[in-house]
C-alpha cells in the first residue's frame, strides 16, 4: 500500500481582527449576550447597503503580503448566492473573481528540507451568523454576521499530515505577527477544511473534504485517518466519490456529512452596492511598512543575541512573551537572560495567577534591574525565586525587597570576612585541602552559601576563598 | 372649500411665511383630496394622524425653506420607520421598517409632512402599477387607462394634484413613463446622485430615486433637498449639489440638442413623434440647433436590461425568506417548506417571474454568456452616449411610444410591457439623468411626454430646457379632480 500518493489541499479562514464589522459599523468583538452586535445592515433589512471597511482591506493587504502573494491592484467584491438561515441576505459578500492576493506561497521546513507551500488566493468574506441548535429548533446568534475573513487557499502542494500540520503551524504564526488575525482555533477565529485524496498515479485521486476541524493537531490526525479510510475502501475495490466529512474526535475516524451534489450553483456576479477598490502603489506599500515586527525577522534577532534555537521557538510561539522581550532590545541587557526568566518563573506565574506582566507591579525597571543583577552576579537565582512573588505583588524596590527577606546586599569586605572565619574554624578541612583534595573546595563554598542565606554572589566566593586558600 | 395645492410651492411657501395658512391646511385639504380619488387607488398606506400632529407641531416654528410644511407622498419601497412599507407586496403586507431611507431624513429635515406611501409594481417590477398586490392605481386623465409604472401611484396623486411633491424610483423608467402617462415632471437623477439607503432594492446598479411634480421648479427644489452623497451608500456621488434651479429662466440660445434616429423611428406613435416635431420646431425658432444622431446598442437596451434586472433582482430578493421579516407562511414542515410557502405565497407572478428568469440567467456558464456579456455591451452605450454628450448639451426624444393604454390591456403577454419601456431604458445602462416633462395631449386628451436626458451630473441644464419648453406652451396640466 504503500505507493499510494497522499495530496492535501487547505482552505483557511481567519478572522480578521477590525474593530467594526466589514460592511457596517456593528462592533466586531466578544459579547457577553446573543444579538447584541447587531444593526440593520447585519440583518440584511430591506433596503440596506454594505459600506466597506478600510481597517480590513489593511489587514487582508496584511495578510498577501506576509503570505507572499501578489495583490490585485483593482479589484470588486462577488455575491454568492445560496439559501440558508445563517446568511442574512440570501448571498454572500466575497471575491470570487479579484480575490485581493493571488500566486503566493508559504514556506515550510520539513526534517531540515525547505518547502514551499503553493496560495492559491487569498480572498476578503463575511462570516454568516451562528445557529445554535435547541431542542427542536434552530436559534440565529447576528453577532458574528458580518465579521470580516480572509479565506487562505493553498494548492494541493501538500503530501503528508506532517506537511499540513506544519503549514497551518507557520500560517497561525504568520497571520498572528502580521496582526491579522488572533488565530484561535478553539473559538473559531481560525477554522481549516482539508481536502485529501489519494492516487497511485500522477492523476490526482478523488477528493475528500474534512470540514471544521477543531485543532492543528487534529488536522494531522484526521488526514491520516482518512487517507488510511480511503485505501482500503480503494484496495477493497470500491470507488469514492466527492463528499465532505467530518472528524470525530473520539474515534478518531471521519464521518460522512453530506455528499456533494454535481453542480452547485452559487450564481456569482459582482456586487453592485460596492464600487471596485482602487489600491495603488503607495497605499500598499503604507501598509506594508507600518507592519508590525514579523516572527522572520524576531527569529534572526533572537538568535544572533545568542538565545537557543529551541527557546527562539518558545518565545515565537508566544506572541505575548515576544512582544514583551522586543521592548528590550535596544536597552543594555543581557536577552539570554530576560528570555530565560521570561520563559521561565515569570512565565509560571503569570500563567498560574492568569495575569500579564503590565498588570503586575513587576515593571520594566525593576526587569531591567533584575536582569542585571542576575547577570552581573549581584543576585542568585535562589534569591530571585525567593522574592519573586514579592516583585510582583508589591511596589517596594528591589533592595527593600532583599532587606525584607532578610537578604542585604553584602560589601566585598564582609564576604571577605566571612571566608576568613569559616577557613579558621575549619583548619582539618583546610589541610586536606592543601594536600590535594579539591573536592573541599566545593564544602567551603556551600558553608559560604548557608552563612550568607545564598545571597552571596557564587563567583566572588570562589574567587576569595582561593585568595584565602593560598596564603 | 381651499385650493392651496393647485398652487405653486413658492406661492404657498409665501402664504405660509404670511401666516395666511398654516401647514394644517395644506395636510387637511390633501387628506380630503385622498379621500374624494380614493378610486385612483394612488396609495397603499396613509399616515393621517402623524402627519396631523406634524403639521401642529410645525405651528411653533419658522418657516426656514421653501419646502418647509409641504406635504409629500412617498413610493412605497422607500423605508419609513414606524409607517408601513410594503413594496407592494404580500411578502411585506406587515412590515413597518425600524429605520428611515436616508431622502426620508433629508424629507424630514426639510419639514416636509409625510402623507403616506403610493402604490407601484410589487417590488417595482414592472411598467404599469398592475402587478400591485393592492391593485393598480388609475389614471387620473381616464380612469379606464393605466398611471403606468412602476412609480403609478406616485403619478398619478400629482397628476391629481392630491399633493405637491412626490418621490419615485426609476430601474428602468420607472418616473419618467408614469410621469409621462400622467402630464407631470419626473426627474430620473444620475446614478448615485441621491442614496439609495433604505431603497428596497430591485436592481442595484440600476436603481435611482427621482422627484415627481406638477412643474419643473418644484422638481428642481425637491431634487436639491434630497441630492448629496451619503456615507451608508458607496454608490453615491462625491460630487457637490449643485442648486438644480440655477438655470430655470435662462435662455436656451445656442444650445445644441441631439435626438436619436431610434427615437422618432417607427416603434413610437404618429400623434407623439408630430408632438416631438413641434418641440423640435420650437426650439430651434428660438435659437437652439437641433441634429439626429445614433447612439450604439441603443436598441438592444431592453435585452441588456432584463438581463441585468432580473439577474441582480434574483439576488436582491433572496433575502425575503420567512426568517426575519415580513410574510413566513404557517407550520412549514421543515426549512425547505418555510422558504418554498413564504416565497410562493408572499410573492406575486411577475416577481416570481423574474426571479426565475434572473436564477437561470446567472446560472453556470449563462453568467457568462449573458449577464458579463450585457454588462460589457451596457459599457459600450455609455461610451456613445458620452461621445453625444462631447459635442451636444442635451438629448431629446418621447419618453414613451404610446400614450397610457387600457387598464385591461396586454395583461396577458408579460413580456410585451417591457417594451413600454423601450425608450427610457437606455439612460438607466448608461446611469445618465432622463426626465419627463408634458409637452401636449393626444386626440383622446391623454398626456405626451419629452423625454430630456442629460450628461452626467447635468440636471440643471435639463431643468433649464425643460422650464423653457413648460413656459412657451403653457399647458393646463390642472385635473379637474376634486368633487
């Protein structure tokens, strides 16, 4: 079996993240109640008219450009016309004929090989609204209606679940630094349809589409069950034919949701209620300079400021951590050390206490502060755990901080004092010592350590108790 | 009893401004004038204590503009909130809208008093005010005769003189053939001169709301209360208003009118050409030169029309589903049952019609052959009507190729009342201004029509030919209609 070829094809759509929706001035935002959202342009009432967002053309020109496609310079909007209640309007406003960026590509690395995965188009849509099923009936939530996406197509480039899970890994993180999109599977901001079929030939197999699917993980899962679903069902001699599945979670299988019907007829033409969008050279080339930092060129800083390819990683996969590190980068600090910290504690507490560093009283100049001293050696790390919910929780300074925990930052000569009495009160463990056990070394250094509640710094200690040592 | 509303807008804006009248004269003797045509059948809803207690309430204030306490009839696919809006409709026999159409404020703001909103084709499909779900309004020269549509009820209360002003929609010479059926002004602006917020849309690239009057002055000023762009249509005009009645007086000496051949060909009636003539005559004898001309595509402009029409009317319409607003038929079975009942019941045959014919023609590969294919050709008009208007100020021609016919005819050939509209389709392609202004009576007494269209934004050198033609002939357009 296994000659058969696996092709994936991805349709993504993000949603964008505007402030109002696409064709009205109804907030685009979380809402505590149902159809509150809502105005008569996003109820399709009689006699209303779409006018055109400008923050989503933004975002959408965003959007081709991180995804390197080449944008349509002149281009209108489509309707899409179908029945259903979630479409207030009976058709749909999205670009079938001038989608905003087209021919592009995203590059993957898969086991150290680089690849580029083909963009079809990428295109600007309104969400339909949200049917909640009760009991019997249906219930229509206006609050997404209207919410502006950028649906991504890739061409079938893609020849493994590994390929496509990487793919949407880099497309999530792409969009995310490009402020696009905030990418949230899980809430739906992002949701993907996979297109998988297999063949033995050049000829491309029948093709299976897996709608919704909830996470990027469960995007590898569910290709590779379908591609293992239709083998057999071909190896078993049967033929398959075009129909759009879903995947369940628990068995870890697809499941059929409906057959495609031959000819679905959704009766394009162009909108006539919005007028083409003419962007010229200097409007794109605005936009596109005032993006924010992408994930390409933080990867570069990160590591040429020597932190760990798998920390870079980390840090790229928290846009939050990120963003916080860059405000960093042109200040005089060790960035080896604040990612370490910031990965690290920091990171636990904010996660425990669900907070955010801004939030906290731990500010960028106690960081700053911090960071030096751990770097300079003026503070142990055993110090730093020991007040740091302090630095969060209280307005003190640092120094105080260090007092209150009965830490005081000790003067070259009380160390130096403290060596020398520990070496007279320990003459049996200074000859062995000299005779050659420098295991002892590290003895006196743990006496140090306790004697100074850790907050001697460990290379001065080291340094003296040579000194010491030798005379 | 009174007879304020035979008068002039201006001549009551002095009596009102004098404090002779009060704006409550002006409603009480239109709802009486209503009330004695109610067999015109010229409105669907009414809104007498409303625009009672409006008229009371403008008492307190100052009388800041012409158009100030005039009463005003409305077409009833143009939304008003709290006051029934049906389209003529069963689809819509319910439904009172929770926002005004953008002219509706700009109505308001002037301090027009709304009286209520006038019969017309459902969903303005159509070119005689028949497919009407509450029947056709009459009219007002021979009640046996059609007002013509689709804005019928709205010709025909002017024609009437049952109130001064009154808005109309034109898709495909919706003012102007009723305009002409009647004996009154209908001005068909440029496409994106007034919004078409809150204008139930038929055919939106098409679509244009105009005003209705008894004279071309009163046009003049309504079009400039209800002109300007509006932020909720994309489609409307950047361009500034201008003051549309600038040029009414001034002298037509050296300007230079086109008719198109097609025009005078042999489609229009002998009594209409011989009256055209005589225009044509007219002005020349009063030193404007006058030259025929082709305009490309001008004869297909019907085939484009339906074509587009229906296409984006198919869409436009998609939306009245049972789910939301308007008619929902009783116990559907299941979602399939809701839609099929609400459209078959709450939409009448034409409607039905066209948005059959209009799914079919966007259907597949017909989107291509037909609709992209009329919108290419709608191009190419435009293109030569522009090359007309680089040598020539204004185009003329009938409006209509017959006169208003029998309220029972031709009720069985759907497709031959398009052809009523053969004339001023074309101006609707190429998104130009077309108005009608009377220019005489048939032997039956029964009102022909000049058609005068303009370039582009030209709406006030239309006026200005149009006022000259209405004060050398001097016409008595007066119905003699109150009982």
């Amino acid at each position: 079996m296994s000659e058969y070829k696996t092709t994936v094809g991805i349709e993504v759509h993000a949603e964008l993240k505007t402030n109002t929706k696409i064709f009205s001035s109804s907030c685009n935002g979380y809402a505590n109640m149902a159809n509150t959202h809502v105005n008569v342009v996003d109820l399709g009432y009689p006699g209303t008219l779409p006018t055109l967002n400008a923050e989503v053309i933004v975002k959408a020109i965003r959007a081709s450009h991180v995804l390197n496609c080449k944008i349509n310079k002149k281009m209108h909007f489509d309707r899409k016309n179908y029945f259903y209640p979630d479409l207030p309007k009976g058709y749909q406003i999205t670009q079938a004929r001038t989608p905003i960026g087209v021919d592009g590509y995203v590059e993957i690395e898969v086991d150290g090989t680089k690849k580029k995965i083909g963009i079809h188009d990428i295109h600007i849509e309104e969400d339909t609204c949200k049917s909640i099923h009760y009991n019997n009936s249906s219930l229509l939530d206006f609050n997404r209606a209207g919410v502006p996406l950028v649906e991504i197509v890739t061409k079938p480039d893609m020849s493994s679940s590994k390929e496509a899970v990487l793919y949407l890994e880099k497309l999530r993180e792409l969009l995310l630094y490009a402020d696009v999109s905030d990418c949230k599977i899980e809430e739906g901001s992002m949701r993907c349809d996979v297109n998988v079929s297999v063949s033995k030939s050049s000829v491309l197999g029948t093709r299976i589409e897996i709608k919704n699917i909830g996470s990027i993980s469960n995007v590898g899962l569910a290709i590779d069950s379908e591609v293992k679903r239709q083998i057999e069902l071909l190896e078993s001699g049967n033929t398959l034919h075009e129909e759009t599945r879903r995947y369940d979670e628990k068995s870890n299988t697809t499941v059929l949701m409906r057959v495609k019907e031959t000819g679905n007829d959704y009766r394009y033409f162009p909108e006539a209620d919005i007028p083409y969008v003419i962007l010229d050279d200097t409007y794109i080339d605005n936009v596109i300079q005032h993006l924010p930092m992408l994930s390409s060129t933080r990867r570069e800083i990160y590591l040429k400021r020597g932190i760990n390819p798998v920390n870079v990683d980390k840090i790229i996969q928290n846009r939050k951590i990120s963003d916080y590190l860059n405000r960093y980068l042109d200040k005089n600090i060790n960035l080896v050390m604040a990612s370490n910290l910031l990965l690290g504690d920091i990171a636990s507490y904010l996660n425990k206490n669900s907070t955010s560093m801004d939030e906290t009283c731990f500010n960028e100049e106690k960081f700053i502060q911090v960071v030096n001293m751990l770097d300079k050696g003026d503070m142990s790390s055993k110090i730093f755990k020991e007040i740091l919910n302090d630095l969060f929780e209280s307005n003190e300074s640092i120094d105080n901080l260090l007092n209150k925990h009965g830490i005081s930052k000790m003067s070259d000569d009380d160390l130096k004092a403290i060596i020398k009495n520990i070496i007279d009160n320990n003459q049996d463990n200074v000859t062995q010592y000299k005779s050659g056990n420098e295991r002892i070394l590290k003895y006196f250094v743990g006496q140090v350590m306790k004697e100074t509640k850790g907050s001697a710094d460990p290379v001065l200690v080291n340094k003296y108790l040579l000194e010491e040592l030798s005379k | 009893m009174s007879k304020y509303l035979d008068l002039s807008i201006k001549e009551i804006n002095t009596l009102l401004k004098d404090k002779k009248i009060k704006p409550i004269d002006l409603v009480e003797e239109a709802f009486e004038r209503i009330d004695n045509n109610s067999d015109l059948n010229a409105f669907i809803t009414l809104d007498r204590e409303n625009a009672l207690k409006k008229a009371q309430e403008l008492e307190n204030k100052e009388v800041d503009n012409l158009l100030f306490g005039i009463p005003i009839a409305i077409k009833d696919n143009i939304v008003t909130k709290d006051l029934r809006t049906t389209c003529a409709s069963h689809m819509l026999d319910n439904f009172i809208p929770i926002y005004n159409a953008t002219v509706v404020d700009k109505i308001l703001d002037k301090n027009m008093i709304i009286i209520g909103k006038c019969n017309m084709d459902e969903f303005a499909m159509g070119s005689t005010s028949r497919t009407s779900y509450y029947g056709a309004p009459l009219n007002p020269w021979d009640k046996t005769k059609i007002a013509g549509g689709s804005s019928g009820g709205s010709a025909s209360c002017i024609a009437a003189r049952l109130v001064p002003l009154a808005l109309g929609s034109d898709t495909g010479g919706s003012i102007r053939q009723p305009s002409s059926y009647c004996g009154i002004v209908g001005m068909k602006p440029t496409y994106g001169r007034v919004s078409r917020y809150g204008l139930i849309a038929f055919a939106s690239s098409l679509d244009q709301i105009g005003p209705m009057t008894t004279n071309v002055y009163d046009n003049a000023l309504l079009l400039n209360a209800i002109s300007g762009h509006d932020d909720k249509d994309l489609t409307s005009s950047y361009r500034e208003v201008e003051d549309y009645t600038r040029l009414i007086g001034s002298d037509i000496k050296g300007m230079k009118i086109a008719v198109p051949n097609f025009f005078m060909s042999d489609i229009v009636d002998k009594e209409i050409k011989d009256k055209v003539e005589e225009i044509i005559n007219l002005l020349k004898d009063n030193g404007a030169s006058v030259s025929y001309i082709d305009i490309d595509y001008i004869e297909n402009a019907v085939t484009l029309y339906q074509i587009i029409a229906m296409g984006e009317a198919s869409s436009n319409l998609a939306r009245f589903d049972g789910v939301r607003y308007g008619y929902s038929c009783d116990n559907p079975k299941n979602l399939e049952d809701l839609y099929k009942r609400t459209r078959q019941e709450g939409f009448g045959d034409e409607v039905k019609r066209r948005i059959m014919v209009g799914s079919y023609l966007l259907s597949g590969e017909n989107a291509t052959t037909y609709y992209n294919k009329a919108l290419q050709i709608r191009d190419d008009i435009s293109k030569s009507f522009k090359k007309a208007f680089a040598e020539y100020d204004l185009i003329i021609g009938p409006n209509t190729t017959t006169v208003a016919y029998g309220i029972g005819a031709n009720l069985d050939n759907p497709s031959q009342t398009f052809l009523d509209d053969v004339l001023v389709i074309p101006v609707n392609m190429a998104g130009l201004p077309g108005m009608n202004v009377p220019i005489g009576f048939n032997h039956e007494h029964l009102p022909i029509g000049l058609q005068i269209i303009g370039d582009s934004f030209e709406e006030a050198k239309m006026y200005q030919l149009a006022a000259f033609i209405e004060k050398k002939l001097n016409l008595d357009l007066m119905r003699e209609v109150v009982k």
